[in-house]
C-alpha cells in the first residue's frame, strides 16, 4: 500500500466515523422527542 493510498484509506475512513457519530446523535434527538 502506497503512502498516498493509505491517506485517502484514513479519509475515508474519518468521514465514516464522522457521519456516524452524527447519524447516531441525530437519532439519539429523535428518540427523546419521541419518548417526549
């Protein structure tokens, strides 16, 4: 694995990580309206 495709493996992979901890505390806000 090259230097460079090691670095956009990383990106990649911190836009998941991103998307998820978003995803999740988006969800976390609808259960507690729903539990409202």
């Amino acid at each position: 694995m090259s230097l460079n495709e090691k670095e956009s493996f990383r990106n990649e992979n911190y836009l998941e990580v991103k998307f998820d901890l978003t995803s999740g505390s988006y969800a976390t806000v609808l259960l507690r309206e729903i539990m409202k």
